[in-house]
C-alpha cells in the first residue's frame, strides 16, 4: 500500500514537471514509428539553448570579421625632377629617399632629349612621402 501511495505521489510529481508535446504530425524515428517527445521545463532549457546560440553566433562573427583582410598600405618616396624651358619632368619612386632621387636623376640621364641631360645635375628635387596600396595576391 506504501508503495502505491509513493507511486501516485511522484506520478503526480512527474505529470505536473512534464508535458507530452503533441505535434499535427508526430515524429517519426528511422524505422517509421510516430514518437512521442517528453519536454521537462521546456522554457529554462530554451532559454539556455537560445543564450548558447547566440554566444556560438557572437563568436563565429568575430571569427568572420578577423578573417576580413584589410588593405594593406606601405610608405613610399617620390621625387621629381622639374627640367627647365619644358624640357621634361622626371619622376622616381622608391622606399627611401635616397633610391627615389637616384631613379629620378638616372631617367633624366637616360633622357632621349640631348639639352634636357645638361640640367639634369643642376636641377633641385621635390620628395614627398606617399601612401601606397598594395595589392592582394
């Protein structure tokens, strides 16, 4: 007799804790039987289960945006060398100052124009330090 009294207790217990969620079509597992899914506190395990997804969401789109390349930039030098009476411009560009003045004085020496080389010495060179993207391979 105790032991009915115990089960109709924690039957009780059980029924007021569980509920039998009803579907208009009951699932059915690999073999074809309709099953019957038993859901204990449905809404705190939501609720967990929804606090979990959204952190694994948060966390894949961090992962996404670090993945993002950015462009990258490196500092170059330019200077140009302005000849007189319009006999040319000659321009370098290097990562040092030094290297793009040499470029520049080289192709005002190698010019196909004759007078403009007697200037090429004498003339002043303007360097500026520019930004410059690099493309993606």
């Amino acid at each position: 007799m105790k032991f009915l009294v115990a089960f109709a207790v924690l039957a009780i217990t059980a029924s007021s804790f569980a509920q039998v969620v009803h579907r208009r079509t009951a699932p059915r597992d690999r073999g074809g039987r309709e099953v019957t899914r038993v859901v204990v506190n449905e809404r705190a395990e939501t609720i967990v289960r929804l606090r979990n997804l959204e952190m694994a969401v948060s966390a894949l789109q961090a992962q996404v945006y670090d993945l993002q390349d950015e462009p990258d930039y490196v500092t170059k030098t330019v200077c140009t060398m302005t000849l007189p009476y319009g006999l040319g411009v000659h321009v370098g560009k290097a990562f040092s100052k030094i290297e793009a003045e040499a470029q520049a004085s080289n192709k005002c020496l190698n010019s196909q124009v004759e007078d403009a080389r007697l200037f090429c010495n004498r003339t002043q060179q303007i360097c500026q330090e520019i930004l410059e993207l690099v493309p993606n391979n």
